[in-house]
C-alpha cells in the first residue's frame, strides 16, 4: 500500500502523443515490409523470409529460439533501435504453437500428450481448449516484443470475412488471427492500420468506419486516412 497517497485534484498532461504499440496490415506484396524499411532506425524482425528483395536495417529469425536470442542481444546492446517491426505476427501465431504444447505438457492432464504420436497440435484437443496455451504463449512473446523498443510495430497479414450489416452480408476487412488472440493483438496496440494501394502511392487507414478494423487512440491519427508517411504518424 502506497504511504501518504494523494489523489490527483487536476488533469495530468499526456505524456506522449505517438502510439508505443502499432497494428499494421494489409494484403500481400502491398508494400508493407517496404514502408517500414524507410523508417530510420527500426529493426526489421523477419519471420517469414520476406526481406530479401528490400535493402532495410533487419534480421531474420527462423524459430522462437532464434527469436530469443534476437532479444536478448537487444537488451544486452541497450535497446539501440528507436522501433522493432514484427513481419509478421501471423507467423509469430504460428510458432506459439509448439510453446503451447509445452506449457500444455507442464500440466498434470497434459504430462502424456502426444507422447506417442509426435507432431500433434495442441490445437487438437477437445472443445477448442488448445487454444487457451496457445494465447497464454502468444501474450509472453507479444509482452517481450513490446520491451525491445519505445516503439513496437507488429505487421499482419489481412483476411477479408463476411459480416452482417442491415440484414445483407458485407465484406470486411480484418486482421488475420486467431479470434481470441486477435483480439489481445488489438486491444494491446495505441493504431491499428489498415494498409492498401491507391494508384502510385500506400495508404493507411485508422477509419474504422469503412468495414475496416482500424482505429486509434491517438488524437492525430483517428479516423484518418493518409499516405503511409511515418513523420505524421510518429510525431514526438
């Protein structure tokens, strides 16, 4: 318990106007990886072996091991990059998998699993209830990500799937994920940004009002829809 607490008698100034955590998808080959590349001082964290073809300030990790170590050799250097791109989340969802199954393992219900038939996902047992690791391993490496830099931005891909808007079936566009741990993907991130083209140029949209999930609690970027320029989205 805090000693000689006192309550706040006036507004506190907002600290920072930027998002710390930033959701940025859009279809393949849109340019995504190649925006980000033109953001000084951000790492690239390929997953997918997706940045040959692209000059950037990178670093491919093949596994969560690899991943690891990444990591921990940021933290050791003194976390010398303003921004970490995660390209991409998608498959960072993926690799949680095989962490799951671990952590499933660890239980006593789960000390036997796939004992004998090596290779099963823990994504297989009954009523859905994997998915409950698969979440817990996605939130510890999302957590980790998020201390690497002041700036994390996590890249995915985009999944179009049909909603119900005045009775007729429309399409939307969506982050592609689990439902749950989409979910704490989004509700973690200060932008969610969907990126597209639009003749010569990239766009972003934080319009969530266009059968998009995008958004913003940053003043300066809700609702907008822009070319992808990181001075008017990183502003201080």
């Amino acid at each position: 318990m805090k000693e000689n607490l006192k309550l706040p008698k006036k507004k506190t100034k907002a600290l920072r106007k930027s998002p710390k955590n930033m959701v940025l998808y859009g279809a393949p080959k849109i340019g995504k990886t190649t925006v980000l590349a033109k953001l000084d001082n951000c790492l690239i964290l390929d997953l997918e072996d997706g940045s040959d073809m692209i000059d950037a300030l990178k670093i491919k990790a093949t596994d969560l091991n690899e991943l690891s170590q990444i990591g921990q050799s940021i933290i050791k250097e003194g976390k010398p990059y303003k921004y970490i791109a995660v390209d991409t989340i998608t498959q960072l969802e993926i690799w949680c998998e095989s962490e799951a199954k671990v952590l499933y393992r660890n239980t006593p219900m789960g000390k036997n699993f796939d004992r004998d038939n090596k290779g099963l996902s823990v994504l297989t047992l009954p009523n859905g209830a994997g998915y409950l690791y698969l979440r817990m391993a996605y939130k510890k490496w999302l957590d980790r990500l998020n201390k690497l830099a002041d700036h994390v931005i996590l890249v995915g891909h985009l999944k179009d799937r049909m909603i119900e808007k005045q009775g007729k079936e429309v399409s939307s566009k969506d982050l592609d994920l689990t439902g749950k741990i989409r979910s704490i993907t989004c509700s973690n991130a200060d932008a969610i940004g969907y990126v597209f083209r639009e003749g010569d140029k990239t766009m972003i949209s934080f319009d969530a009002g266009q059968d998009i999930n995008a958004g913003s609690r940053c003043d300066h970027l809700k609702g907008q829809v822009m070319e992808l320029d990181w001075t008017n989205i990183f502003i201080d």
